[in-house]
C-alpha cells in the first residue's frame, strides 16, 4: 500500500472513531447545561450557559432535586468488586477442576455448564428470586452477590485455557511435593494471566451493568440501588418530573468511566500476556 493509501486509511479510521467518540462528547457536554439548553440545543458541544447544576443535584445532600448518587456508585463498587474476586477465583477453580482432575461425572458437568450458557438470563429470574426468598436473604447485599459469584461463561474460558497448558509442568510441580491445590495456585494460575484478565473485564462489566438481576432481588429503594437501576429509575421519571437531560447524562457519565477505566487499564497486561503465550507457543 503507497502512502497515499496509508493517508486515506488513516483519514477513514479517524472519521470512524470521530462518529463513535462523538456522542460521549455530548453526554459531556449535556452534564453541564442546563435542562432548557439541553433540550434547545441537544447535539451542542458548547453548553450555554455553562451551569454545574446537575452534579449538584447528584453530590450536594443539600440540592433540591438531590439524588442519592454516592449510595449508588457505592453499592455498585461494592457488588462488582466482590462479584469480579468471587467469579475470578471460583471460575478458575471450577475450570481447573473440569480440566485437570479425572472423576466419575466430570464430561457430564462440563456440557452442564456449556447448557447454562444456552440459558436464557431472562428465564433464571423467577428461580432467583425464589431461591432468595426461601434463604431469606431478600433485599440484601447477599442476594444481590451470591447468585453472581460463579459464572458459566467464566468456567468456560478457564476450562479452555487451562486445557491448552502443558501437563509436563503439573508433573513437576508434583514432582517437588506440591499438591494439586498448591500446583494450581502457585504454578498454573500465573501463567493463566491472559485468561484471568479476560475474566476480570468481562466479570466487573457484567456485574456493574446488571440490572434485571437487581431488580429481582431488591425492592427498589435507594439503600441497595446501584447506578445503573438508580439511572432506571431516575430516567423513568420516578425521581422528578421534566426531561433533566444533564442529570441523567451525568449520571450515565459516571456508570461509564469505571468499566471504560478497567478496560484501557488492563488491555496492556492482556496484549503483552496474549504476545507471552505466543512466544511460548
């Protein structure tokens, strides 16, 4: 390709990147007009005038349209966090178990998980809500992070790498006295680094976009809302009447940069653990 070529490549994948960049501009931009300027000018990247009304609405106790914002970004750091730790560790447990350990049944479970994940979420929600219920634990914290710590998918993609790792260095291990527990916390989880970062994104994602879940095993009042249920409500008009176009875009704004955060943050470790693998393989 002549460099004329490379010029329009370039000049194309700017332009695409400009039309998929260009509405978080606006959600910006939104965040700090004011209501009748949001719906004025709603495509402006220039609020006018430039007001901060609509974080004082989410941050000041003392605000007359105030939204309990810090509740919720807490609540949704606290479930993702533990969700992400509960699915990382019992995943990679659970894949390793189903790769490496030979007991009667073990084929079995594993199209057991590959049938889950066929499962429609929307068709586990009665199940859940029931089974909390009857555990008594509805409306909690428990409810909302123990039917989220093991995830199908996630089992899968352990399962999957951790069957691509040569058995020589189990052998090893073993060899040196180390059980099977110590062989795969010590020796094999470290090399999984890829697979396991993989998992971490796709698992603080999931658990921080939630919603139906939530929605199933909480009855909606702000002390176990997270950001995205409290947007639903907020964007639903249950919080106050009016467009309030920069307080929902604000809102939105936040529920976006923790996962975009994560993601920008770890692609390096996963690009330069996928390369690793490479040069081993």
């Amino acid at each position: 390709m002549g460099p004329i070529g490379q010029i329009l490549v370039y000049l194309a994948l700017i332009a695409f990147a400009l039309l998929f960049i260009y509405p978080f501009f606006i959600q910006i931009a939104t965040s700090f007009k004011t209501d009748a300027d949001a719906a004025a000018s709603p495509l402006s990247l220039i609020p006018n005038p430039f007001s901060l009304q609509a974080w004082r609405s989410m941050f000041d106790p003392n605000s007359a349209a105030h939204v309990p914002m810090t509740t919720w970004a807490l609540n949704s750091v606290l479930v993702a966090t533990l969700v992400t730790v509960g699915r990382v560790f019992f995943d990679s447990l659970a894949g390793y178990a189903l790769s490496r350990l030979h007991f009667r049944g073990r084929g079995f479970m594993f199209w057991v998980v590959v049938a889950v994940m066929a499962v429609p979420g929307v068709a586990l929600l009665i199940p859940k809500f029931l089974m909390v219920t009857y555990l008594g634990i509805y409306n909690t914290y428990a409810a909302m992070i123990i039917p989220l710590l093991v995830d199908a998918a996630g089992i899968f993609i352990m399962k999957q790498f951790f069957d691509s790792v040569s058995v020589s260095i189990e052998e090893a291990a073993r060899m040196d006295g180390a059980g099977i527990f110590r062989t795969y916390w010590s020796v094999i989880l470290p090399m999984a680094r890829p697979a396991l970062i993989t998992l971490t994104i796709l698992s603080f994602q999931g658990s921080w976009n939630e919603f139906t879940h939530f929605l199933v095993v909480t009855d909606g009042t702000p002390a176990h809302q997270t950001l995205v249920t409290g947007l639903a409500s907020l964007t639903s008009g249950q919080l106050g009447a009016g467009t309030q176009y920069p307080l929902k875009l604000g809102a939105a704004l936040l529920t976006t940069i923790p996962v975009a955060f994560l993601f920008f943050y770890f692609q390096r470790y996963f690009v330069r653990g996928a390369n690793e693998g490479a040069e081993k393989g």
